[in-house]
C-alpha cells in the first residue's frame, strides 16, 4: 500500500513536471510588438540665442533592479521617478534615435520605436533627450544633454490608454529640476506590410505670418504634419513633410507604413495639419482637416477648417494619389524560388590571444624552423579537450544552422581575414573544406574547416585586421549568384573580436558596393574587447540611423546588424533571434528596391 501511494505520488510529481514544461515551452518567445512615440514639454532651454534643437536615444535595458527606485516620490501620474545616468549600461540595447526637431521645447516626434513586449520579462525603457550642438555627429559628448525618463514596459502598458507622463530628470535626480516632462505611449503593432503612398496638394491656403509680410504680399511657407488617433484619444505625429518656401500652393509626397499610419485599421481617425514654418521654432497654424485612409482611396478634396476663418475655408487640400501597396513577407519569397546563400568569416588575428611556438620539423629532415601555433587557454579560439566550443563555433553553429535551412545545395564558403598563409599577407582567404563528405551538412563542414585551419603549416596570425576585403569579396558573391537566380541572396556571418584597422574604408565599402547587393551581414563580436567599430558599421550610430561615406554619400539601405556574443551567449536562441531578425526586411527591401516580386510556388523552379 505503501508504495502504491509512493508510485501515486511519483506519478504525479510526473504529470507535474511535464505540465509545467509545456506551460513554459508556451510562453517560451511569446510577445506582443509594440509601437512606442514620444513627446517632450517644457525641455530646458541650453542655447542663448535661439531656442534647443532637442533628440532622443532610446534604450531598452533588461537588468532587474538597476532602474527600480520604489521608494523614490511619484508623479502626478503615480509613476516612479527613476534614477538615471548619463551613459547606458553594458546590457541596454540601443532601439534607435529620433530626428532633431529645431528650436523647440516642446517637440513631438514623429520617428516611433517597434519592439517586443515580453510580459514575463521586466524591460526598462529609457530615453535619453538631448540638444543637438554639431549638426550630424554621432558622438553623444558633443551635445548638450538634457536629462532622461524611464518606465518599464510593464508599467507602459498597464497604464490607462498605454500612455504616461514622466518628468525628465538629470543624472542622480529623484525630483523634478525644471528639466520639464516627457509624455510616452505605446500600441500594440498590428500585422501588416502594406505601404501607403500618397501625394497631397495645397491650394488657396490661408496666409498667417507676420503683418508685415502679408501687407507686401508674402506668402507662407506650409509644410504638413499627418497624426494617427491611437485608442487613448490622443493624436500620435506619424511624418512630417519638408517645407513648401514662399507658396500658398504646396504639393507633398510621402509612402509610409500603412501601420504607422493607422495600425492597419482604415477607419481610424487621420488628422492632416498644415503649418507655416517659422525659424525661431513657433511654427504658425494654417489649418488641419480630419479624415480616414479609407476616404482618401477615394482622392477627395477637403474644406481645410482653421479657428480664425469662422465657418469660411482656409484653403483646400486635395489628395491627388492614395493607394495601398502590397508588400510581400520573406516567407513569400522563400516559398517561390528565393534562395538564401550563407558565408562565413572568421577573425583569425593576432588580437585573438596566440601563443607562437618554434620547433624542428622531423618529418623533412631539414634544418629550417617551422612555424606552428599551440592555442593557449586563454585564446578565444581555443578548443577544449572535452568538446565544449569556443565563442566562434557556438556563434557560427547557432547562427549558420538556422541560415542553412533556407540555403540550396551549394557549398557554404568560410573565409578566413587576419592571418598569413606561408608568408603571404593576402587580406582575406578562403579556408578549404577538409574531409567534406557528401551527405555532410554545410555547418558540420565550415565546422570542421574552420577547426582544420590551426593544423596549417603556414598559418601566421598577424595584423593589421582589414573587413574592407572581406565584404568586397561577399558583395561580389552575391551578384554572381543572381546570375543564375535573380531571387538569390546571401548572408555574410563575421565574427571578430572587435578590432579592425579599417573602419572608414569599410563604411565607405558598404555603402559603395555592398548596399546595391543582395546582401545582409551579421557582425557577431567574440570576447569581452572593445565593439565601438562594430557598432559604428551598424549604422544606428551614424547621423540619420544609416551609414555615410567619406565622400558623403548615404547607404540607401540598411544591411548591418552587430551583435555582441556575451550578451546573449546563456541563450542561444536569444543569440540567433537578436542577430537574424533584421534579415527579413532587408531581404524584402532589396528586392523591392529592384521590383522583384515573389515567383508563387507553383511557377518556382529548381531544387530548392
């Protein structure tokens, strides 16, 4: 009887387990992405002249307890003012920057933020605002910094209409310093890839500048703000056009995410408002008209209604294009005749923590000395007699399986940059495969290449490290392999430990001959060194989020994604979603850039 009811109470200690591991396979990557906009007021004013030119970092942080002041006082809003400082901690991830809205204080910005909401994570928002000082520079020392805000994502969206106001405190600050405050709301993101393409013209608009100006017969210089009313009842700016000079007559055209623009609901409420640019900042009102996407399909013209002109127009706004272009999901593309090709490059420089050793050859019978190297335990290439990999075949396994089930037959080439082979200094080379079998997989391969490269007679690990040769030779790969599929597009995987002795040349190779390839790159930093490069190549960093040449040329596109492998190396899984989720954008992005569409499944042809 005894050890009936112990076999019970195993049993259900069992059905337990199992029931909590399904639990948890359940919520294991669940979330909601969620779009988030900001808004300042009241920002202190740092400059004697004029008035700030006020931006904003955001930062997710996912540490527990670094930003949690309890006890601090509350705001009007009941939530916790945070002690913030000046620079982000190692493990905050930088989720983007907005634009620099000249001479205001109260500036609402109309860049908003996509993220993922994890209910069973705390995540720490932070923003930081600062004035702008040097027009474009990514170096956040060069501007006035103006104080910052923080609320978990938690309490973001357990507030009435996901919307709160935080004051903007300064570094060690737990009350409010007349730095003003910063109002944050978020919305769940529904599902959609469609765009919206527009083109709006002004015409008999009302003139509402100075006296002066109008007594001469000068005319305004409007430019349109378009808003989406979020569930809150509060108006989030969605774009902001360029400025229209000297016209009552304005025309502007724009293609927007049809998300941004009203989450994919065509009925929501749109709020056109039309202003007369002033450089001191205090823009002038001229108007605004309220619609839906669902009535401007129909290219309407609309009565624009200002405060001052009573029940009179205020000119009119006539919607002269509106249509809803279908953009298709990289699953589309993957399901017809898209291919995606993997490479690989490893960091096989000096920096990597080598130790030379010199010893006779027996085998030739000469007397000359041989060059080999014995990795040390402290390399980050060393590999461990109990077979647990290093932090480059844990990236590259992780990252290269997954990139391999959506390859084709060819073999995945693993370059080597950093290194000689027998005295010569070629910047890059390819590491041959060694006992390729037939049935091997590509990973299990590039594996044991990458492992067989240390047995190398000749191999001398060197500097400098030079990237710029390795994503020309990736850039050129990639166009070869359209010649035999126009919807072929590689990955270049490169894994390095940060240092590089060619950061500019390498921009200047993205941007000159990467970005017009089907290529994406993932920039997996190895080690604990310093990754200010890698997140420069980014182009988060970079003035306008995107990267710029020595001659000033902007990357049309972004194709970079740097990930640093400690930060995510307890979860692998955590590691290959954070490095591949760009990917399918980019992917969709580049072939739209060149009107390719996706081949439907029953015309795709091939063995993929």
């Amino acid at each position: 009887g005894i050890d009936a009811v112990a076999s019970e109470h195993e049993e259900a200690r069992g059905i337990d387990a199992v029931a909590s591991k399904s639990v948890r396979d359940f919520h294991e990557g669940s979330y909601d992405r969620i779009e988030i906009s900001i808004k300042c007021r009241d920002l202190k004013n740092r400059d004697l002249i004029s008035k700030s030119d006020p931006f904003c970092v955001v930062h997710l942080d996912e540490e527990e307890d670094q930003y949690n002041n309890s006890e601090d006082s509350d705001d009007d809003d009941g939530i916790s003012s945070l002690r913030l400082s000046k620079k982000p901690s190692e493990r905050s991830k930088k989720i983007g920057t907005t634009e620099v809205i000249k001479d205001n204080l109260n500036p609402d910005f109309t860049t908003t933020f996509v993220t993922n909401f994890i209910f069973e994570e705390r995540q720490t928002l932070i923003v930081r605002v600062y004035d702008e000082d040097v027009k474009g520079d990514p170096d956040l020392s060069k501007h006035d910094y103006l104080g910052a805000a923080a609320v978990t994502l938690g309490k973001l969206m357990s507030s009435r209409g996901h919307i709160v106001k935080l004051p903007i405190l300064g570094k060690g600050e737990k009350k409010l310093r007349g730095r003003g405050h910063m109002i944050i709301q978020a919305e769940k993101v529904a599902s959609c890839n469609d765009q919206l393409i527009m083109t709006l013209a002004g015409s008999d608009l009302v003139k509402v500048g100075s006296k002066l100006r109008r007594s001469f017969g000068g005319k305004s210089d409007p430019f349109v703000v378009v808003s989406r009313k979020n569930p809150s009842g509060e108006y989030m700016s969605v774009w902001r056009s360029e400025v229209c000079y000297s016209t009552l007559h304005p025309t502007w055209s724009c293609r927007l995410p049809l998300q941004r623009v009203c989450n994919a609901d065509l009925d929501r409420p749109i709020l056109f408002e039309i202003f007369d640019w002033e450089k001191s900042g205090s823009h002038k009102d001229m108007g605004k008209v309220q619609t839906t996407v669902r009535r401007i399909l129909d290219l309407p013209s609309f009565n624009i209604k200002h405060t001052k002109c009573n029940d009179s127009s205020a000119g009119t706004l006539k919607i002269q294009r509106a249509e809803i272009w279908k953009i298709p999901s990289m699953l589309e593309y993957t399901s017809g005749s898209c291919e995606i090709n993997f490479m690989a490059a490893v960091d096989f420089s000096a920096s990597n923590n080598f130790v030379k050793r010199f010893h006779r050859s027996e085998s030739s019978g000469s007397n000359f000395l041989q060059q080999r190297y014995k990795l040390s335990s402290e390399s980050l290439h060393f590999f461990s007699e109990v077979g647990f990999p290093n932090e480059y075949q844990a990236a590259l396994s992780s990252i290269g399986s997954i990139l391999s089930d959506y390859g084709c037959h060819r073999s995945a080439p693993l370059y080597a940059f950093g290194a000689k082979i027998d005295g010569h200094s070629d910047s890059i080379f390819v590491v041959p495969e060694i006992d390729a079998n037939e049935g091997d997989h590509n990973m299990r391969r590039m594996l044991t290449s990458y492992k067989s490269a240390f047995s190398f007679p000749g191999l001398e690990m060197t500097e400098p490290t030079l990237l710029a040769p390795v994503i020309r030779e990736a850039a050129r790969n990639a166009k070869l392999m359209t010649i035999e599929n126009e919807q072929a597009y590689s990955v270049l995987l490169v894994l390095t430990d940060g240092k590089i002795d060619d950061v500019d040349q390498t921009i200047d190779t993205l941007v000159e001959h990467a970005a017009d390839a089907p290529l994406s790159i993932v920039i997996v930093g190895v080690g604990g060194g310093n990754f200010e490069d890698m997140m420069r190549l980014d182009g988060d960093e970079e003035a306008g989020g995107c990267l710029v040449s020595s001659e000033g040329k902007k990357c049309p596109r972004d194709l970079v994604q740097f990930v640093p492998f400690r930060k995510y190396s307890k979860t692998m899984s955590h590691l290959t979603a954070e490095t591949l989720a760009e990917i399918p954008l980019q992917l969709v992005t580049y072939f739209m850039s060149k009107g390719i569409r996706p081949t439907p499944p029953d015309d795709a042809t091939g063995t993929h």
